[in-house]
C-alpha cells in the first residue's frame, strides 16, 4: 500500500506568479509524533512536513493574480476625506482573482490590520479619513481558491484532509496534512503596497502696506507672514519675502519671519513699480505667493496698472504672482488701473477697459510658459505689468477591462485609474466625459471587438476587448 505525500513550491512563469502543487507516491510511513506539527497521527507525509520536494511526481499549477492600489489624493490633511482604490491587475497577462483584501498599518503601528474585501476579485474602492500625522501603509493582495480535494483521488488515502500553512519560499500556500478543515484554501499573489503621507495644512500668506505710492526715499511700511484672520490654513514655521525692482526680472530674497508677522520699513529710490511678495511654509508645504506693487513717482498723478490671475479649476484667490498650473486647468484674468484712460492686452483681450475681467483665456500648453500683459496709457505716462503661467505636464491616466477575452453580447468591466477631470472615457457604449473620479469603473455589453480611449491633458490610453468567434458544426 503506498500513501501520497503532497508538497507545494512557488515559482513564476513570465508575468505570472505560480503556485505548484506537487504529488507523489512512496512506501508508508509510520504517522509521526504531534510534536513535530501540533497534532497527533497527522497525515502521511512524513517529518518534512511538506517541505521536501520530490523527484518527480505530477503537479498541477494555480496562477495566483497580481494587485493593484492607488489613492485618489495625497497627501492628505488630517481627517481630509479620500478613497483608497484596491483590486486586481485585469491586463491579459494576469491571472483573474477570486477575492482581494485591502489592509492598512498607521504610522506608529507594527500591524496589519484587514480593512476592507473585495468579493470576486473586482476592483473596490474604500473611503478614508484619517486622524494621526505621518506616512500611512496600505497594501492589498488578490488569490484564486483552489479545490485540494480535487487535485487528484491518490491525493487522500480518505481520512486526512486537514490543511495547515507552512511558509514555503517566503510564500504562504495552504497544503494538505490532515483531518477536517475542508476542501477548499486561497493562494495569495504578491502584495502591491502604497505610502499615504497625512500632513499639516500649509498656512495661508498675507502682505499690506501702508501706503501705495511713494516719492523717491519717502518711506513706507510693510507688513508681511501668516494671515491671522478669515483664514483656514496651518500655522507657519517661516515666512520669506521678495523683492524686484523696476529694472530687475529675478526676484531676490530680502527678509524672513520664524512664521508669525513682521513689520518692515523701506524707502526706495528708483522710478517705478517695485514688486513685493511673501510665502509662507510648514511640513505641509508652502502657501501661494501673495505680492503687491509699490510705486515710486514724481508724479502723483502717473498712470499705475496691475493684472491679476487665478486658477479656475482649483478655485484658488486672485493673486499678481507668476503661477504655475497642471495641464488642463483654466485660468482668468482681471486688471485695473488709475490715471489711465485705455488700456490693452497681451495674451488677452481687455476690450480698451481700464479695468475688467477675462475668462476666455488661453492657458499655455503643457511643459510651457506664456506671459500676460496689460499696458495701460493716462496724459500723464504709460504703465505696464505683467505676470507668467506655466503649465505642468499633462495626466496620463490608465485604462483597464476585465475579461479582455469574451464572447459576444458578453459583460466587461472597463476600469480607469490616474486620471482628472480633465480626462475622458469613450468607445462603444461608453461616453464619459470631465471624469469626476480619478478612479473608476463602468460595466459594458460587448458585441465585438472593442476599443475604449482614455484621453487625458498629457496623452491618451487605451485598451482592447477581443471577441471569440462562433465555430458552428456543419
């Protein structure tokens, strides 16, 4: 009489993870003592416990899935609402999940807690928000469940079928040892891990002074740091100040606070608008810059002009600073003046107004800059301004469906990660447009082969559903 002895390895085979499970047959061994594993007249398969491999044997291989995690925002502020996205890799070369888990570990914490499931190994998301500063751990996992039972008849000789999980190549697989915990045990793929930072809220920065326009060497006050009141941000660890001169195009650094408010005094002396501006920062980064421009005349009576700008899309303030935006965001303008009587624009349309707002503006394009000017003429002179956006790269998200082989009138999940609400999603049977989520899914009847584009500021992504013909008998 021979009893079977089963083993596992885990090994890979192109972009798959594999389990292996490996039969053999050899001479009976004498049930071995309880200390070996913890319970008495365990299986046969003998002290090695399932370690040992054998020389040859049968086997049957399981691909385990690959995983996938992203968040929609980060970092985040403390209890600042976000999702945490979680769930299969659905590209041909991964293996489909039965089921994938989502756990999360805090900053100071030493365990893995299991916070979320998603059944049939669909893509999940799971609403955060969280309280407690520093990096926050998330990892998930997708596995297939695997009939031992059914592997083969020799694999039992009909009274053990316990499973135990030993750790084989740092991997852990259930393999069969003895009586009555069931059939039926999940092989895990690799985990997909992910860092969310939680930071303080960056502070909010505000300057004034007390007088706008001065003579030569008449002096003035200035008044820069944190905004002190009306105001939500974080509190400040340091304020810097900048300065440019009529004849200058850098800005130079002229003064810092240790985060609070300062008063300045200065006299300038050269002709013309001299730009000031402050930012302030903490761990949570850096406020916007906010500016002013101070000018110095002769002439009471000369004409000033200032242009202004601010991101519509991020619903930011107005600010006279250069700023810098993401691809796909819109942006307005507004200027105004004293002792002008015309003004004009460059970049943008002021109509001749000597004050106004534009919100058909064209933004730069991606990786570039453009500058916008008002120039504005008064019978006592001519005044200029201008300021400088620069536009960032573009999102590329991705896009993803599951199957991605089926038959026709069959359902597919077509699922998109990375992208913004500048991004779109089209083909047959889809049309979605300004993505409200950076991650999503939709479910899509397919009655051939299928294509579905995610057109994103910085690039597009696509993927395809094949359709298996139908063989008919003749």
């Amino acid at each position: 009489m021979t009893k079977s002895k089963l083993t596992l390895i885990a090994g890979a085979a192109a972009l798959f993870g594999v389990a292996v499970f490996i039969i053999n047959s050899q001479p009976e061994q004498q049930p071995f003592q309880s200390v070996e594993l913890g319970i008495a007249e365990v299986s046969p398969l003998g002290a090695s416990g399932g370690y040992a491999i054998p020389a040859s044997g049968n086997s049957i291989t399981v691909f385990v899935p690959g995983a996938k995690i992203s968040d929609t925002k980060s970092p985040t502020y403390w209890e600042e609402e976000f999702k945490i996205w979680f769930g299969p890799k659905t590209s041909k070369d991964h293996q489909r999940a039965d089921v994938c888990e989502l756990y999360r570990k805090s900053p100071n914490g030493n365990n893995w807690d299991r916070i979320e499931t998603a059944g049939a190994g669909n893509t999940k998301s799971k609403n955060q928000s969280l309280a407690g500063w520093g990096t926050w751990r998330y990892r998930a996992h997708c596995g297939v469940t695997v009939n031992m039972c059914s592997v083969s008849d020799s694999t039992f000789d009909g009274l053990h079928s316990y499973l135990v999980t030993p750790k084989v190549l740092g991997l852990n697989f259930a393999v069969p040892h003895a009586e009555a915990a069931g059939c039926y045990q999940t092989a895990w793929g690799e985990w997909a891990y992910l860092s969310h930072p939680v930071v303080p809220r960056p502070p909010v920065a505000a300057i004034s002074q007390n007088k706008a326009v001065t003579e030569p060497n008449e002096n003035f006050w200035l008044h820069f740091g944190q905004k002190t009141t009306g105001w939500t941000g974080g509190n400040a660890d340091k304020c810097v100040l900048q300065r440019k001169t009529p004849n200058q195009v850098d800005w130079v650094g002229i003064d810092e606070n240790g985060g609070g408010t300062a008063n300045r005094q200065y006299s300038p002396a050269a002709l013309g608008t001299w730009k000031y501006r402050t930012r302030c920062s903490n761990d949570g980064g850096n406020s916007a810059w906010v500016s002013l421009d101070h000018l110095v005349t002769n002439d009471a009576d000369a004409p000033t002009a200032q242009i202004e700008v601010r991101n519509i899309t991020l619903d930011d303030s107005w600010t006279s600073d250069d700023i810098t935006i993401a691809s796909g965001d819109q942006i307005e303008l507004r200027w105004e003046s004293t002792n002008a009587s015309s003004c004009s624009g460059g970049n943008f349309a002021t109509g001749g107004l000597t004050s106004g707002t534009d919100s058909n503006v064209t933004e730069p394009a991606a990786n570039a800059s453009l500058p916008y000017t008002v120039s504005c003429t008064g019978s006592n002179g001519n005044a200029t301004d201008v300021l400088v956006v620069t536009a960032g790269e573009g999102v590329v998200g991705e896009v993803t469906v599951d199957p991605s082989i089926v038959r026709k009138g069959d359902s597919v999940t077509v699922t998109w990660t990375g992208a913004s609400a500048a991004c779109s999603l089209t083909g047959p049977g889809v049309s979605m447009a300004a993505l409200a989520d950076s991650s999503g899914s939709t479910s899509v009847v397919v009655n051939g082969e299928s294509t579905f584009t995610l057109t994103c500021p910085g690039g597009t992504d696509t993927a395809t559903v094949k359709v298996l013909p139908v063989i008919q008998e003749t």
